[in-house]
C-alpha cells in the first residue's frame, strides 16, 4: 500500500524546488477527511510536518540532489529517501 503522507512530502519537495517561497500542502485521509498539512519553505528545504489542530508532528529537509530525511520533534529519524530525477514517461 502506497503511504499518502511519502507521497506528499516527495510532490511538495518537487514544487517547493521550483519556487522559492513557502509552499503549503494539506493531506488527506483516503475518505477524504483531512489528516493535517505540510509546508515546506522553497529557500532552505525544511519540511514542517503539523497535524488538523496544528500540532507539530516532526520536520524534515531536503537538499538539492533530492534526498529528503525526516524527523519526530523529539530528533528520531522517522525516514528517508532520495527524489527520482529521471522524468517519467
């Protein structure tokens, strides 16, 4: 099954590469109720991770080879990867 919440992170990290101001993205729920939102600030690559009443849920940064890495706010790495740069067809 495919993680909505990866899936997120790695569309916002593409779009917030091609901007250089904050990007805000929410995230949904597969019955479509809203789980919280994510905003990435397009100068420095920083990921903030809240949840629907705005808590902090972690953060992350992403560099410019595409690698991302993620983070509880306690510091515990919850996961990391690396942006495909190969288009798709």
């Amino acid at each position: 099954m495919l993680n909505t919440r990866a899936v997120a992170i790695s569309l916002a990290v593409i779009l917030a590469q091609a901007v250089s101001e904050n990007l805000r993205i929410d995230t949904y729920e597969k019955d479509g109720r809203r789980s919280g939102y994510l905003v990435i600030d397009g100068r420095t690559g920083r990921i903030e991770q809240f949840d629907v009443k705005s808590n902090r849920l972690g953060h992350g940064q992403t560099s410019p080879s595409g690698r991302i890495d993620t983070f509880t706010p306690n510091g515990t790495r919850t996961g990391s990867g690396t942006l495909s740069t190969t288009p798709r067809r």
